[in-house]
C-alpha cells in the first residue's frame, strides 16, 4: 500500500521548505527538552568519581531532565556490548539520547564515532569545525571533510550538527549558513550555542535548521532566578523550537544547586507552556 501511495504521489516530499512554512506557523508552544551533557560532570570523570552509568543515573532521577548528550571523551570503551548497555538503561530510565558530541568526527579515522552514534541510538552527532586559520585553503579543506563525513551520517542514519565555537572556522551564524550553502547537505544540520552566537535575529536567523541548542549557564545560582533575564529571553527566542536545550555549566559544581537551576528553568518554560494552552 506505501509503495502504491507513493506512485500516485499522494505521499508529498516534506522537503526543507514544506518545513520551514510548517514552523513558521506553528504556535508559541515552548514544547523544547531539557537536556544535559555529560561534559559538564568532565572533572568527576577525570577523577573517576563518575562512570556513563552513573551519569545517566544523576541525569534521569537527581537533575530530572528529558535527554542526554554523551560526549566522546567521556566514553573509556565504544564497543558494541557496553553501547548496548547505555542505551538499555537511558531507555530504562525514561532518558531520550539526544545526541553524540563527537569532537574527534572530523579528524582522520573520526568516521568510526558514526558507529557508536548508531549503537547508541543517538540521531545526532555534533561535531566542531578547526581553529581558524589565514590559510586560503582551510575553508575548501573544510567544506571538502563535511562534504564526506555528510556522506558518510546519511548512510548511517545519523545527522550532523555544526555547532559554533567562537575561535573557529565556523565562529558566527553567518559562517554556519556559508558552510551550508558550500556543502549543500540535508544532513548537515547545526547546533547553535545561543550564548556565543551574537543577537536575537542572527540566531532565528538559523533556527529552521538547527536540530540542537545549546546554552552555557554563567551563574548556576543566578540561572533563572527572579533576578535573570537570560532564562525567559532564552524561552522566548526557542518560542517555536521543539528539540533538545543542552543546559551547560563549566562545572556542575554542586549537583543540588545544578538541579535547582534546571528545576528553575523547567518551571519557566511550563509557564511559558501554560499562558498559551
């Protein structure tokens, strides 16, 4: 029966413009997850105070969010089995896998964090583009690696994410969109840092092709407190966004006062939520 609607075409392309109008009139749902990654508890890995299990154990019932990011430097093995086990106790504890932050992606041999993506279920790899160079040739080097490795994330099922670091070839939202152009992939997608990523209009600007956002708490005692303004700005600017807000600290210090501005956070957007059901 698929095939026979496909035939008569009664199954339309969603293509990226059939998307783009579907968000622009979506309303004001603040539907986005809550997520976490598992660099910002990198010290307590460093120290061996933390494993990935008990990670997602700290994630799932004492910061209570709704999606995981693993960050490969966290990973002390990628084989099948222990992927295996991630998976089962994310899925055990009610933890969608958001993403895979793989920085190593796009080096030589970086193609094999595609696998554990997969293993893991993870729908999305964030990579990150090289320091910048005066170096004609490092933009075309660039485009030419993200050209393959796109290749490579379509036939894994697994879609890339860019994200802006500033230093980098892809420092701002108008670098993002040069290198979308230049690769001209559907599976070259971004994840904006709206803390690094310069006003309002630059970051809507990119937000029809962002399938992650990330935002570097600076106060974890200040995040979302009656005296904070980042946080509602933050709620209003994803206003139609509905995938995963990676909420990122330095160090989560404190992981009681790290849930609290979490907890802060997710009341905001439950308001945000409720003013408009």
């Amino acid at each position: 029966m698929a095939e026979s609607f496909a035939r008569s075409g009664a199954v339309a392309r969603f293509d990226a413009k059939t998307q783009a109008e579907a968000r622009s009139h979506r309303p004001n749902t603040n539907a986005m997850k809550i997520a976490c990654s598992s660099a910002t508890f990198a010290r307590a890995f460093v120290a061996r105070e933390m494993t990935q299990l008990e990670w997602l154990d700290i994630a799932a019932n004492e910061l209570e969010v709704d999606a995981v990011v693993f960050a490969s430097e966290q990973f002390a093995r990628t084989d099948a089995e222990h992927c295996a086990q991630l998976k089962k106790v994310a899925t055990d504890l009610g933890l969608a896998v958001a993403a895979i932050d793989a920085a190593e992606l796009l080096s030589d041999g970086g193609e094999s964090w595609l696998d554990v993506a997969t293993m893991l279920g993870a729908p999305i790899a964030i990579v990150r583009a090289p320091v910048a160079s005066d170096d004609p040739s490092a933009w075309s080097a660039f485009v030419d690696r993200l050209k393959t490795r796109a290749r490579e994330a379509k036939r894994a099922n697994v879609t890339l994410a860019l994200r802006n670091v500033p230093g980098t070839i892809i420092a701002s939202i108008d670098d993002a969109k040069r290198v979308a152009k230049d690769v001209d992939s559907a599976w070259l997608r971004f994840e904006i840092d709206v803390s690094t990523a310069g006003s309002h209009g630059d970051v809507s600007s990119l937000l029809e092709d962002a399938v992650v956002v990330a935002y570097g708490i600076a106060s974890i005692a200040c995040f979302a407190t009656v005296d904070d303004d980042d946080a509602p700005t933050l709620i209003r600017e994803l206003k139609r966004y509905r995938g995963c807000v990676v909420l990122e600290a330095s160090d989560s210090g404190e992981r009681g006062a790290f849930h609290d501005a979490l907890a802060r956070f997710a009341t905001l957007r439950a308001r945000a939520l409720a003013a408009v059901v």
